[in-house]
C-alpha cells in the first residue's frame, strides 16, 4: 500500500489545491466592486439553508477517488473511495463502524457463511482480517446462530447507510484496506 500512496494521492492533492486556488480568487478580488458583488452573493446564498449548508460545510470539496493504486480493479469497482463511517448497533451498544472494524484488513458485508467464504477468496494471501456481519436493519440479530466459532463480530445497520453502499457497489460484501478504503468488491453469491 505504501508503493502506491502517491500514485493514489497525488490527483486528489492537486484537485484541493486548484479548489484552494480558486477559492482564493474570490475570496481576494481585485475591485471594490468586485468585493461588494461577492459579498452580495455570498450573504444572498447564505438565506438559503441548502447553498448556507453547502458552503459552509465544503462540501463542494473534490471526494477522495482513487483510479490508481492498491484495490481490485472490477466491474463494480472502478476507482477506490473512503467507506463511510455510520452509527451501526452491537447487542450492548451503539458504536461506530471503525470500532468493530479492527486494525487491519476488513471484510464487511451481510450475516451469511456463503458471503463470508466469498470473501476469503479476494482477501490478500496471509493478512489478517477482521469479519464485520451486517444485519438488516429490520432483523433481530440477538438470535443469530453463530456458525463461525467467535470470529466474526454482528451489527445491525440501522441507518440503511452500509446497505445502500453494498447495493450501490452491486455487493453482498466489501473488503476495506488498514486505511478504511474499498479494496474488493465481494459480489452476491450465485
């Protein structure tokens, strides 16, 4: 992974910095009529919860997407992005994903042995993972047998976030690298 880090990296960093850049010359105009225009918009735009929030909170800010680097290129994996980091229940609380996910690799996908023994097959030889088994937001997931001796620790997606992440990837799994970005797609079980 560390091979590829500014083979990954280097496309975001310069697309913040051209957003900097840009950024940067409306914030410094070069008239004062060009300043009073700007300010105008800016408070106009504020009125607005929709573009206050979008602006307020950079979300104009370029994703981090990564076409090159340390994934498994497939159909429904094109380029790498950072998986989100909802809320999910374990049976004594509520945690966040990043804290049952583990250290190292990850696999997260739906509670099933067949899913679980996909996933196994696009794990990098000889890392470690940590088993992350999603129960749907709708299911009761304190009866769930355990056919997997411990390993493989259960949570309940009840924002319907991971869920509609699989379903966008056409997934019954993910393989997350150390850094929390998409390194497999483990498709649905035929």
């Amino acid at each position: 992974m560390l091979h590829s880090y500014e083979q990954e990296r280097r496309p975001h960093a310069a697309a913040l910095i051209q957003m900097a850049l840009r950024i940067g010359r409306v914030m410094q105009p070069k008239s004062l009529l060009g300043a009073a225009l700007t300010q105008t918009a800016l408070r106009a735009a504020c009125l607005l919860p929709v573009c206050r929030d979008y602006i307020l909170q950079l979300k104009f800010k370029p994703k981090p997407r990564f076409a090159q680097g340390c994934f498994l290129p497939s159909p429904n994996l094109s380029a790498t992005e950072l998986a989100p980091q909802p809320w999910v229940q374990s049976p004594a609380k509520d945690v966040r994903l990043d804290e049952v996910l583990g250290a190292g690799f990850s696999v997260i996908g739906w509670d099933a042995a067949v899913v679980r023994e996909a996933a196994r097959q696009v794990v990098p030889q000889g890392l470690c993972t940590g088993q992350v088994a999603l129960v749907r937001s709708e299911d009761d997931f304190l009866d769930t047998p355990a056919d997997d001796g411990g390993a493989v620790v259960r949570v309940r997606d009840a924002s319907g976030e991971l869920a509609a992440l699989l379903a966008r990837f056409g997934a019954a799994a993910l393989v997350l690298r150390p850094d929390r970005y998409v390194y497999a797609v483990v498709p649905q079980p035929a």
